[in-house]
C-alpha cells in the first residue's frame, strides 16, 4: 500500500531533550515536506527537500534541522527544543516538486507534540 | 504578502444539502490551486487541484472552481454526507520555486443527520 508513515504519532517531552520524528515514504516520490499545523494559523511549511541530499528552509524553519539521506526517508530533527514547538506536525511526499506541476501531495497520518 | 484567506470559517449543515466554501488569495503568479480535505487528528487529503489556466475540477460530489481574475475559488459540495464533515483547506502553489506554499486556515464543516 502506497503510503507516508511517521514515528510516533504522539510524544511528550522537555525542553531541551533532543529529538527526532521519522517520516518514510514508499512510492518513490523525490519531493518530501514537513509541515506544522496550529489551531487557527493553518498549515505552515518547515522544511522541504527536492531530492537526495537537497534541502531548503520553508515558511519556519527556526528550531528544526532535517537530512534526506535516503529517498525514502525524511527525519525533522529538533535539537533543543521549546514549548513553543508543541504542536501538530505532518510529514508529506509528492512525486516531483509543486511548483509548476499538478502532482499529487501525500499527507502522513501526523504526529502530535507537546514540550513541556 | 501572499495570503489565502477561507470562508466560512464553521459551517453546519443537514445531511443531503449542498454547501459552497469560498478561498480568496493574493498569491500572484501561481501554479496550481489546490483543495483538501482533511478529517479531524489525520492529514490532509487532496480532493482537487486546479492550474491557473483551469476554471474548474470535479473529483465525485465535490466540484472546484477558480476565477483568477479575481483571485478566488469555491468548493461545491453537493448531496452532503455525514462523512463529509471535517476542515476543507485551500492552498494556493506560488509559480516559481523557492517561494512558500500558502496555506488557507480552513473552512470546518459539519453535517448532521
């Protein structure tokens, strides 16, 4: 089954202890997102990558770091991170990148956060 | 600043009645305007998505259109269904790479039997 699969789905944890959400794909797709979603502010992009070892910041990248080793997978990284990270946090894949294209975008099933 | 704003912000409606959800945005020039649907605590779904060149897009009862023009687009919704309620996003794509995706705050609907 065709899929974007995140680890965990639910995390609490305290500011400053690392930590790492993993995201994988299996469809081959060379475009991978990751997203945080707040009540009332919508979705907002992190971070993205185009393809293997390609990376570039989104709408807010502060407080996140990511590598695309491996086509497949995409970890969001938070260093140290703050209450003000908690939040609803979506990893997604598309074959190639959005802009200039209509390709589809697939949407993990999410992974909710919250730092205290 | 590229914006897209959605309206309604809540919606209710019975089960069996059509609705229309509207998307206004700024974000010029664009690629693709797209439609999601998304149901409470999973992610986003697409349902459409439409390029600057199309005035509309249907996907089974849900039925896009965009005047870019004026920069809007609306979401048809027709013979609701109890499993239609969730958030609808619209999201605008910016025609040249680099530029951030923008995302609406939604519109969440609601259908009662």
């Amino acid at each position: 089954e065709a899929q974007v699969t995140q680890n965990p789905r639910y995390l609490i944890t305290v500011t400053g202890k690392k930590l790492t959400v993993t995201c994988s794909q299996n469809m081959n797709h060379e475009y991978m997102s990751w997203y945080r979603q707040d009540p009332g502010l919508g979705l907002r992009q992190i971070y993205y990558s185009m393809n293997v070892e390609v990376t570039d910041k989104g709408d807010v990248p502060e407080g996140y770091k990511v590598s695309r080793k491996e086509k497949r997978n995409f970890p969001l990284i938070l260093e140290s991170p703050s209450p003000n990270q908690t939040s609803l946090y979506f990893c997604a894949s598309s074959l190639r990148g959005l802009a200039g294209t209509a390709y589809e975008q697939y949407f993990g099933p999410g992974t909710r956060l919250t730092v205290t | 600043k590229n914006q897209v704003e959605q309206s309604p912000q809540s919606l209710i409606i019975l089960e069996g009645k059509n609705c229309t959800l509207q998307c206004n945005y700024t974000v010029s020039p664009f690629s693709n305007l797209r439609w999601y649907k998304q149901d409470t605590g999973r992610g986003p779904v697409s349902l459409t998505i439409m390029t600057f060149s199309e005035n509309t897009k249907s996907n089974g009862r849900y039925t896009a259109t965009l005047d870019a023009d004026t920069k809007q687009s609306s979401l048809h919704i027709t013979a609701s269904q109890l499993s239609d309620s969730a958030s609808y996003i619209c999201v605008v794509i910016p025609y040249n790479y680099g530029q951030n995706f923008v995302f609406g705050p939604g519109t969440r609907l609601s259908v009662l039997p």
